[in-house]
C-alpha cells in the first residue's frame, strides 16, 4: 500500500481548510487541518508531517510566530504560508523565516498546487537567515489586518462591529454577501440599490460604484488642506517638516511641487541661524550614535540622482558614510572596490535585468546586508529579493524616519 504524503493545515477559518483538501484531494496527499496554532502545535507533538500549510491572521499565536517556533523545534518539516491580507513586509519576514512559499488568498488551485509540489519536490530552497536576524524579527505585534471604519463603508456599521481582530465575524453576523440589499458592485449594502430594483446601471456600466467614487472626490477635495506628513513624493524622501524648520511655517505652505516660494531673505537668514545652532545641539547629544555609524560604510543605487542625495542627506545626519552609484557598473565598480556594511538597491534600473544585481552583490560580498527600495514593489520580487538575501524591503515612497529605522535593523544584524 503507497503511503501517502502528510500535509497539516492550519487556518482558523474551517471553510479554507476544507477547500485547501478539496484542492489538494486529488494527488496522494493526506490532509488534516487545525483551526489554530496551539491545535497545530498538538497535533506535530503527536504525529509528523512532511508540509504545513499555515495561514498568518490568527486569533492568538499568529502565523509567523508558529512559523518560527515550528522552524526551531522541526527545522526539516516544510512550510508554505497563505494570507489574505499580503504584504511586502510579511512575505519577506515569512521567507527570511523559512517559509518555502508565500500565496496571497483567494488563490486558485493551480496557485496552490503548485507551491507545494515545489516544496514536497526539494525545488523550492529555504533560506539560510542568521540565528540573529530571526531572533531580531519582529513577528509578534502584526498589525490588525482591517480597519473597521473601510469594512463598514463597504457594509455597514453593524456587521463592522461584529468583527474579531482575525476578521471573522462574531456572534454568527451574516456574510455580507447574503444581507438584503447587498449590491456586488459596490460591495456593500445598498438603499439605492433596493429603490432602483435591485440593479446598478451607472455601476455595471463603469464597473465602479457611483456613491463610493462620489466619496472618494468629496475626500480627496477635504484632503486638499496642507498637511507636511503627506507632501512626501515616490522618489522621498523630501521632509516638509525640516524644510519648514529652516524657514519658517509660513514658506513651507506656500511652497508648490516646483519649490518656488518667497519670504525676507532676513527672516530665512534668522530661520537658518537658530536651525543651524539646534543641529549642534542634537549632534552633540547623539555622539554615541555618530561615533558607532562613522564606521558604517552605506552604498545607495538608484539610478535616479535626487533619490540618492536624499537618502545621503537623511542617513549622514546620524553619522552614516554614504557612497551613491547610479548604474550597474559603478555599482559594481564599488562593491569590487570596498566591502560596505549595507547597500540599499533600487530595483528598477537601465540595464539591469530582473535580479542581476542583487545576484552579483550577494556573489560577491555574501556578508552585505542589502535592503531593496523600489516604486513598484509587488510579492512576487520581495518573495524573490528575500530567498536572494536581502533582508529589507522598502517600498516608496517612504519616510526619513522607516529609511533610517531599517538602515539601523540592518547595521545591528551585521555587527
């Protein structure tokens, strides 16, 4: 009798782990399922299984603390995560913690198949992350994979307030598919919808909701207000806030895409002065940190010239040698030439194809730390860039506070 290969799923909705069998069913494949971590965990005290397959939104422990608890008491049992709330973060984090895949719900079946063909085959390669690195990874504190107030303008408040921080309704709140008057366009409940007959011409038509594209003019014009924290561009990170200590409020809200602004040349000169004498004052106090990241040799890649400079601009305030490279031979003209603590690589650029640079950076200098940065970040690549090595990934636009934050993770895992 052919023994058949064990797979454990665990997902806290019990209609996904009866689809994944149903999926599944047809190759020799035998398939339990848990409706939690702490279930699972009973469960591989008792038996062995060749793959899990583990969803990462769960009430109690969630997927990527039972990902790295699993990887340190059954490092060769294998490991696929599925999620219906993807992202670049936890897809990266899933892979650096050796997960061999990573696929976004809803999927189809050939979508799940194939991934744990792979991984059952020995094609897909898990990663080797420090010991380091996955003991500084935060997995623990995942943020609440829905904000209410968007659930209830797509439902309604009610239905809203019957939601766990998992996403299941509680208390046996319908689906909101089989409430009365949900219309499919707009995804929600619909009055307009019930006086009209139970149809939605305008949104058939456009195939969008004529009410949710009226609130999102009426919230993009209430929205037209200045506010700094938002005025930052896909090539950041230009800082509204520390243009504004310079000087002075009143330039930095007249100041439109192009920079052009007027106020006293006196008043700028006195904006300047007290900037200036606050800088030495923080300097001073962060001698620590200066001393530390003078050692710290960063090479920045883009091949867009203003991106660098910002960057640069950011990262020296916190004592951080930065070198800049804006091709792929003065990339690697500079990795031949000098072992860098870190590289931030920019994914998309002339003459470079798919991830040919990260290739040749972890070829060369295999103890870089690289964080990508990219304006067209998807799954996919930060899947791919994590299984390479990198140990960041950064989508833009970002901050000056998220591109030193993961400057400093970085630094700390390659001390």
């Amino acid at each position: 009798m052919e023994t058949k290969t064990k797979i454990l799923v665990v997902d806290d909705e019990e209609k996904i782990c009866k689809n994944v069998e149903k999926i599944l069913s047809k190759e020799n494949y035998e398939i339990s399922y848990a409706l939690s971590a702490d279930e699972a965990l009973e469960k591989m005290a008792k038996e062995s299984y060749a793959l899990l397959i583990s969803d990462i939104v769960m009430p109690g422990m969630n997927g990527l603390e039972f990902l790295k608890l699993v990887k340190n008491q059954w490092p060769l049992t294998k490991v696929v995560m599925i999620t219906a709330y993807a992202s670049t973060d936890t897809a990266v984090k899933a892979i650096r913690l050796g997960a061999l895949d990573y696929v976004p719900k809803p999927f189809t079946p050939d979508e799940l198949r194939l991934p744990v063909e792979l991984a059952l085959a020995g094609e897909l390669a898990e990663v080797a992350a420090t010991e380091q690195e996955i003991e500084a990874m935060n997995v623990i504190d995942i943020d609440s994979p829905f904000d209410k107030d968007e659930v209830a303008r797509y439902t309604d408040e009610d239905y809203a307030k019957t939601l766990s921080r998992s996403d299941i309704p509680v208390g046996g709140a319908p689906r909101p598919e089989l409430l009365e008057n949900y219309c499919e366009v707009g995804a929600m409940v619909c009055e307009i919808f019930a006086k009209v007959g139970g149809t939605c011409k305008g949104g058939i038509k456009t195939g969008k909701c004529p009410q949710i594209e009226a609130r999102k003019k009426k919230a993009a014009k209430e929205q037209q207000t200045f506010d700094p924290s938002k005025l930052i561009g896909i090539d950041m990170p230009f800082d509204y806030e520390e243009v504004a200590a310079i000087t002075g409020p009143e330039y930095v809200q007249y100041v439109e895409r192009d920079g052009y602004a007027f106020l006293p040349y006196e008043e700028l000169k006195k904006n300047a002065a007290r900037f200036l004498a606050e800088e030495r004052e923080s300097v001073e106090a962060a001698a620590e940190v200066i001393e530390i990241a003078a050692l710290a040799e960063v090479l920045v890649v883009d091949d867009e010239v203003a991106v660098n400079n910002n960057i640069r601009k950011v990262l020296a305030k916190k004592g951080y040698h930065v070198d800049q490279a804006i091709t792929k031979d003065e990339a690697l003209q500079k990795i031949e030439l000098k072992a860098y603590k870190l590289v931030l690589l920019d994914l998309k650029m002339p003459g470079v194809k798919g991830l040919e640079l990260l290739q040749a950076i972890r070829e060369k200098r295999p103890e870089t730390m690289v964080i990508i940065i990219t304006g067209y970040a998807s799954i996919r690549t930060a899947k791919e860039t994590a299984r390479l090595g990198a140990v960041a990934y950064l989508p833009k636009p970002f901050t000056p506070n998220e591109i030193r934050e993961v400057t400093e993770k970085a630094f700390k895992l390659a001390a």
